[in-house]
C-alpha cells in the first residue's frame, strides 16, 4: 500500500458520527496521519486508527454497583419512607394555607 497524502481519503472512526466513516489527512507527522477531518459532519479529531474509544462504563463498577442493588430490598425500605413523608407534606401546606 502507498503511502498516505495530505488530502487523502481514508476510513477512520468518527468521535461525533460514531461510526468508521470516510476522512481526509489534515495533519501528518512521521510520515502517518495524525489529525483527519469527517467528510460527513466535518469535524476534525486525531486520527484512530479506525477503533472506536473504549466504553465509558467500567464493568467492575457496574458489577459492584448490581451487587449493592441485590441486597437492598426495594419493597420495604422505599414505600415505608414515601408513607410518612407524603402527610408531613400535606399538613405543611394545609397550615401555610390557613395562615394566609
């Protein structure tokens, strides 16, 4: 394979597209490309060698943060704070009512 231009098109993974799209070499440095620009959304980012970031999401986190999850019982501890704080509410505002 030739060696990549200035102006070349080539396929690289667009950060705003996220997709492999076609770009063009903006910027080479050592003889490889170094910034491209999208020839769909025309934005410039560094060239990715066609691979996608790597996802955000930190699977031991998630693990961890399901586990916490399971040993939470969601039936009691919920529904028991939302039955007492719902009438403390509506008395204040019954109260602040007949004041005015």
């Amino acid at each position: 394979m030739r060696e990549c231009r200035l102006g070349d098109i080539i396929d690289d993974y667009c950060v705003k597209c996220k997709q492999i799209m076609n770009h063009a070499v903006v910027s080479m440095l050592n003889a490889e490309p170094a910034k491209v620009r999208c020839r769909t959304c025309h934005s410039d980012h560094d060239y990715r060698h066609e691979q996608a970031p790597p996802p955000k999401v930190d699977l031991r986190k998630a693990a961890l943060f399901q586990e916490v999850l399971a040993k939470i019982d969601p039936v009691t501890a919920p529904s028991d704070d939302v039955v007492e704080e719902a009438p403390k509410a509506k008395a204040g505002r019954a109260k602040s009512k007949a004041k005015s």
